[in-house]
C-alpha cells in the first residue's frame, strides 16, 4: 500500500478492511475533488445511507444529479459490460454499507 492509501486508511471513520472500503476512500477523495469517476459515482449513490451511518461526505449540492444514472453512462463509456460491472458495483456498495453499520452496532454494544 502507498504512503497516501496507508494515510487514507488511518484516516478512514471505518474499519478499512471491510468489504468494499477501497471503493467507499476513493470515491469520497475523488467527490471531495469534483472529480465525478466511477468510484465517486458509486459514493454519490449511496452517499443518504453513508451519511446516516456518519460519514463525513462533500454536500449533496456537490454531487451529480441522478447519481445512479451517471454511473451507469461512465461504465457504458468504459466499453465492455456495463450491466453487469454496474450490479457488481452496487452490490460491493451495498456489502460495505451492511458491513459498517454491523460494525457501528458492535462498537456502540461494546460501549454500552
């Protein structure tokens, strides 16, 4: 791991081996940039349920409007399967933000 994943990694409010968390820190430093790639996207789209579990997320006004929509065109553009690269994408996001509220629920349980 390079010195500035190592650094994005300490700096994580998340554990970041969980599943998909490479995705989740790229795609947050790349919102924060106004640089919309596909792991930007991917963040815009689940960017209500990341922020309810306490993300620290760019305002929504900085994202693109329909988030899923632009994914999709940026896997399109991409060339090859973007169906499928798209569901693969969403279920990765969907198994992080599954994995970070378990692990908020344990945390808060340990704390109690």
């Amino acid at each position: 791991m390079s010195r500035t994943g190592r650094d994005a990694a300490a700096a994580a409010p998340f554990p970041p081996n969980l599943p998909g968390a490479d995705l989740v820190m790229a795609g947050i430093a790349a919102l924060r940039r106004r640089d919309f790639n596909v792991e930007a996207l991917l963040v815009a789209v689940g960017a209500p349920r990341l922020r309810r579990a306490g993300l620290d997320l760019p305002p929504a006004a900085s994202e693109p409007e329909a988030p899923e929509l632009a994914l999709y065109a940026a896997l399109r553009g991409a060339g090859g399967d973007a169906h499928s690269r798209y569901n693969a994408l969403i279920r990765r996001l969907v198994s992080f933000e599954r994995a970070l509220e378990t692990a908020q629920r344990r945390k808060r349980g340990r704390a109690s």
